[in-house]
C-alpha cells in the first residue's frame, strides 16, 4: 500500500524498538519471509532484499530459515551479541558465558535463532540431567533471556523456551540451619574453632546476613562502634586473577543492627586485628588485600567438622540470620531488608524497614543466647 512505513517496491523494511532494521518479504510459497538477522543500517537490509530477489528471479529460492548460510544468526553468535551489548557486572558476564560455553552451546549453539524449536529446547534440557537443579534453572533462565530479545528484535515469531517449572529450580536438600539456644549456640562455637583473625567474620555474617563478598570487603569505617550499626555497601568477587569490588547484589546499601551480645567480640576484633585506617579491610588476607574465597573456607571447613557440622558453607550462616529474624518476630519486609534480599520491586516495600525496629530484632537476636533483662526492655 503505496505510503505505509516501511513499504517498498518490493519487500518491507521497519525500524524496531532497538534501532535496528527488519527485512522481510513475501516468498513464490505466499508467506511472509524475514531476515535471519536485524540490520544496523537500512542500506544493509536493502542490500539482503535486493540478494533475495535475485534468487527468486534465478529460480535459486528457498525459505531463509531452511537454508545453511545462517551466518551471524547461530544460537552461540546471537548468545555472544546478545552478552556483549547489556550492562552487566563482571561476575554476572562471567557467569552467563560460563553457562553458555559449558551448557547451552555444546548443543544449541551451531542452530540457527531462527529454526530453534520447543522439542530442541526440550531435549536440551532433559540432557542436563537432574544432579543441578540450580544451574539447569539458570541455564533455562538465561536461554529463555536471550529468545525474549530475539523475538524483540523480529527475528522469531514467538519464544521456543517455554518449559513449564524449568524457570525455578527445586531444592534437593534443606540447607542446614545452626542452633542458636542459651543451651547450644553453634555461631559462637564455629567463630570460636576459627582462627582468631577470622572469629568476629563468622559472628558478623551469621547475626547480620551477610554474604561472602560482603564480609569481605568489610572496612573499618563500616562499623559504627558507637551505634552499633554496620553499613553494607559494597562486595568483593575474584574474576580472571583480579578483586573486583562492586556495589552490594541488590545494588543497595543497606544499615544493619549489629545484635548486642556480639558487639565486644567485634570491638576487640577492631582492636586486635584491624588496622587504624578506616580503609582497612576487618578480615584480610596475609598480605593485606581481600581474602581468597579457597582460603577462608578451607579454616571454614575444619572449624565446622571441629563442631560436629561437616558439610556446612559459609552461606548457610544467611540462612541462619534469615531464619531466626523471621523467628524473633521480624516481618518479611525487615527480615529481607536486613539480609539485603531484593528484586527492583521489592527494593520498594523494603524502604518501610526502618532502622529503629532493626535494633528490636537485632537485641531480640541475641536474647535467644544470652541472660540480659536489658535487651527486653
């Protein structure tokens, strides 16, 4: 229809909502036919529907999506754009390429974007077997990531990747949640099996949610000995052979109540193993930069078998803190807050956890191990 955007003499170009350009025309079968890939340039999209034509002319035709010459348009090739063009933190690109190279591609990387089918999808996932109910719910999450942007881009139809319950992956096994009674109070059993240097690292992530990253990176000026307040801002991974220090994974900052029965501990872990500047990591490695991950948990491992808990990780001392917030009487919104768990949506309900009831729970905490009237006051 001779004015309409995006019409030509013959074939159909538009501009989508990433700024690139789609071709498509209408084959000898009467369907409508689009370029295996989006175009940077309109020139581009011409020149792909000015070499359709000469096939069809030359009675050479055949369907794109049926042909050999994908080019650009593998799953492996798409993936690789698709990674490079977004924002991402550097753990976070290193672990999408990770999951693509080791699980994605072996078996949809050579298929072209544009003949990728629900029954591939499906016989790909059934492949990664049942061992890692984790990692196959990232794999899935991140393949389906990447068709969304592709039908975006116009380059499919609809998303192949509909696997109902792969999105969200099923624990196997309960994690394991420490004791923390006035009779057994397993947090100061492991700081007290772990090099001195290290106690207060435990006590901190156990009471106060903390990730691994984020115990870390702990500085000295984070800790308020006055107020009792710690202030988680940033965390610290190890890529490539480099400590890469970053905002927190919720990229928020969060201010949490240090519970009042393991505040001597920290203050004499300033004191004695800390140094003077605010700058000064709390838990460094022997030459005074971030400690390695391999490290920390080898002295983790042995202080946990030491107290009759082998298997346990430093990540269960977040399920522990999430768990006795929420059992102290803390709400979903505070106990979240307090371990920093949030989505973009949740950030904003977490906005209501104020600090003051923060202290309640902190102090209600550390009533659960120790004799203090003062902390129900």
């Amino acid at each position: 229809m001779a004015g309409k955007p995006g019409h030509r003499g013959w074939g159909h170009i538009r501009k989508l909502p990433s700024k690139r350009f789609q071709a498509s025309y209408v084959g000898d079968d009467l369907v409508r036919h689009k370029a295996p890939r989006t175009f940077t340039s309109k020139m581009d999209a011409e020149a792909w529907l000015h070499t359709e034509r000469i096939k069809l002319e030359r009675g050479e035709w055949q369907p794109p999506a049926k042909r050999n010459d994908q080019g650009g348009l593998t799953l492996a090739e798409y993936a690789d754009t698709w990674t490079t063009h977004r924002k991402l933190r550097p753990r976070t690109e290193s672990g999408y390429r990770a999951l693509l190279r080791l699980h994605i591609e072996p078996t949809l990387g050579t298929i072209a974007v544009a003949t990728l089918t629900p029954d591939a999808v499906r016989r790909w996932y059934s492949k990664l077997g049942t061992d890692h109910p984790t990692r196959n719910a990232h794999c899935y999450q991140l393949l389906h990531a990447i068709m969304s942007t592709a039908v975006e881009d116009g380059l499919i139809p609809a998303n192949p990747v509909h696997i109902r319950g792969a999105m969200h992956a099923k624990r196997k096994k309960e994690p394991v949640i420490l004791a923390a009674t006035r009779d057994r109070d397993e947090v100061a059993l492991l700081a007290s099996a772990m090099p001195p240097e290290l106690s207060a690292s435990v006590l901190l992530a156990a009471w106060c949610g903390l990730r691994y990253g984020e115990t870390t990176e702990l500085r000295r000026k984070d800790i308020d000995t006055d107020t009792g307040v710690l202030t988680v801002a940033r965390g610290v991974t190890y890529r490539d052979g480099e400590f890469i220090v970053q905002p927190t994974k919720s990229g928020e900052i969060r201010h949490v109540t240090i519970p009042p029965h393991i505040r001597p501990a920290v203050a004499a872990h300033l004191a004695q193993h800390t140094g003077k500047s605010g700058e000064s990591l709390l838990f460094p490695a022997a030459d005074g930069g971030h400690l390695l991950d391999q490290s920390y948990r080898k002295s983790f491992t042995r202080a946990a078998k030491k107290i009759g808990r082998p298997g346990l990780t430093p990540h269960a001392l977040r399920h522990f803190s999430g768990t006795i917030a929420a059992r102290v009487g803390g709400t979903t919104a505070e106990t979240m807050a307090r371990l920093g768990h949030s989505t973009v949506d949740a950030a904003m309900r977490y906005q209501n956890a104020a600090l003051e009831r923060d202290a309640v729970i902190a102090a209600a905490m550390s009533a659960l191990v120790v004799e203090d009237k003062t902390l129900n006051q």
